[in-house]
C-alpha cells in the first residue's frame, strides 16, 4: 500500500511540474518580443476619456503596472476586470486602450465592463514603444520604470498582485 501511494505522489508530482514547465515556455514565448531590463523609457503621454493630456511616468513610491487592451478582444473582456484588486495607494495602475476605432468605442467597452480605473488612449507610438502585440499585454515597472514583470494574455487577480509585490 505504501509503495502505492509513494508511486501516485510520484506521478502527480511530475505531472505538475510537466504543466508548470508547459506553462512556462508558453508564457516565455509570448513575451519574447516584449521590453525587459531597463528598455523602459520614463514617462510618455496618453489622452485620457475625458480629453485631458496625461504623462505616465514613473513614482518614487510605488511600481507601475501598464495594463494594454483593446476594445474588441474577448480577453481583455475578461480579464480587466481583476485590475480592480489592485491597490491603487500601493501600486500605479495606468490601463490604456490600443487599436481602437474611436474614442467611443472604448467609452462602451469601459461601461460595459464597469472598469473603476483610469483608462487612457494610446497611440501607435505607444504601442510601438512598448512592443505591444497582442492583447491584454502586461507591464510592471518599478520605481525607475525598469521592467520587473511582463506577460500577455489572461492575467487572475491573484497573479497581478503578486507581479506587482
């Protein structure tokens, strides 16, 4: 019996570090194009909903997480929503909409998504900037806007917390 339970602790150990290991090299091959290290050029303008120029640029105080999406994709649909898990006093939360139609567009998006962050409009520039290729796609810089964290695709509540620790 023992040698039984000794072999099915085996297996279930390696089958977890099997899809962890997969996990991993997905995430690795998602984010190969992204900014790393210090690539991160402080500050850079946005508009925001209400028409007003913003720089995001970095805080002596906190980290920063640049959440990138676009309106019409389904994965930022369901995943916006953890951002408002994120403490605001404890890390800068900057959400800024890319390849959109018109300012519209991501109004309804933000509305109908009930989002309670800011959320600005970016440029080609910005997506340029920041190697934005597909959506979501996730940043956390820290206080001299180095890249500590980086991924692309559905992010839990959970682990954005723990990107932005």
């Amino acid at each position: 019996m023992t040698k039984f339970l000794t072999s099915r602790w085996l297996r279930w150990t390696r089958d977890i570090i099997v899809v962890l290991a997969a996990v991993w090299a997905v995430n690795a091959w998602h984010t190969r194009d992204m900014l790393s290290g210090s690539e991160a050029e402080p500050g850079f303008a946005v508009v925001s909903l209400s028409s007003e120029v913003v720089t995001i640029q970095p805080d002596a105080n906190r980290p920063t997480l640049l959440y990138f999406f676009a309106p019409w994709c389904g994965v930022c649909r369901a995943s916006i929503g953890n951002l408002d898990y994120i403490d605001s006093d404890k890390v800068q939360v900057a959400v800024i909409a890319l390849d959109y139609a018109n300012q519209t567009e991501v109004e309804q998006f933000v509305a109908e998504v009930g989002l309670k962050a800011p959320v600005y409009l970016g440029s080609n520039q910005v997506k340029e900037r920041f190697k934005v290729r597909a959506y979501p796609s996730y940043y956390v810089l820290d206080e001299s806007f180095n890249v500590t964290g980086r991924t692309v695709g559905y992010s839990t509540a959970a682990g954005l917390l723990l990107r932005t620790l």
